[in-house]
C-alpha cells in the first residue's frame, strides 16, 4: 500500500485534477501509440450514465484514476492511470479492485478491457488480478486491423 491515507472516490464532474489526470494519461499514450490505435474514453464520456469514473488519492492528493463502462453483458475497465510517483505501490491494484466491485454489482458475468502491447506493467497488474487473454469484444471488434493491431484483450468472469 502507499505511504499515507489511501482513498478512492467516485467523481461526477470534470474538475481541473481529472483533466489533469486524463491529460497525463493521453499524453503517455501519445508517445506510443497513433491516435487510431488509442481507445480511451474522452473526458466528457467519462460523465456517462454508464460509466464509473473514480480518482484515487493519497493524504488528498491526486495519483491515479480509472473507470468502468457498465454494458448490458460486460462491463469494461477503462482509463486506468497511475501517476509515476504513485507506481508501484498498490495504487493501481486498489482501484482496479474498486471498479471490479462496481462491475459485480451491476450483475454482469464478465468484466473485459482493452490494453497497449508494450504496457507490460500493466498487463502484469491484470493477469496477476486474475484476468486472461482474449478476443477483441464489443466496438473493438468492428474497427479496422490496424486500428487494434498493438491491442491486447483481456477477461475476467465475475
């Protein structure tokens, strides 16, 4: 666990720390992956009715967030960040936790997300979480070749 007081909380606004959040997190992403080959939810889906988005902080501050998108047969982790200072320390792991809650509790069977080939950290986080690989689902499997080329799928039954 990090040092000091960990919380997670949903939020319902798009305040300056989200955008913050969400700006780092495209920011990373963008020095690895084309536009076309990012599947992040935008910042105003984030306040969708089905949609969970949640900002974890450690005594107050903000290092890390993440959401989950609640469909009638799965639910989908997405925007899952983590600031460097916050990194291997748990912060990932709990909200992970936190947004898999969600998902059970929406009664869906599967929880499923989408992930880079080259984020061995994180899929390291969600095979240790108990998820496995598996085919592209959902919007993902009606965009082109090259658009999920770098993709890795993963699932979980809930």
């Amino acid at each position: 666990m990090p040092a000091g007081d960990l919380t997670i909380a949903r939020v319902t606004a798009l305040t300056p720390e989200v955008r913050d959040l969400v700006s780092e997190l495209d920011a990373e992403l963008s020095a690895g992956y084309p536009p076309e080959q990012q599947h992040g939810l935008k910042l105003d889906e984030l306040l969708a009715a089905h949609v969970r988005f949640y900002v974890a902080r450690v005594d107050g501050g903000a290092v890390g967030c993440g959401a989950v998108a609640l469909f009638e047969e799965f639910a989908e982790i997405k925007r899952m960040y983590t600031r460097p200072a916050g990194r291997g320390r748990g912060v990932a792991r709990a909200i992970l936790q936190r947004l898999e809650s969600d998902a059970r509790q929406s009664g869906v069977g599967w929880l499923r997300l989408e992930t880079g080939d080259v984020l061995e950290a994180a899929m390291a986080l969600y095979e240790s979480h108990g998820f496995r690989p598996c085919n592209a689902f959902g919007d993902y499997l009606g965009k082109s070749a090259n658009a999920i080329a770098r993709s890795r799928f993963f699932d979980k039954q809930i």
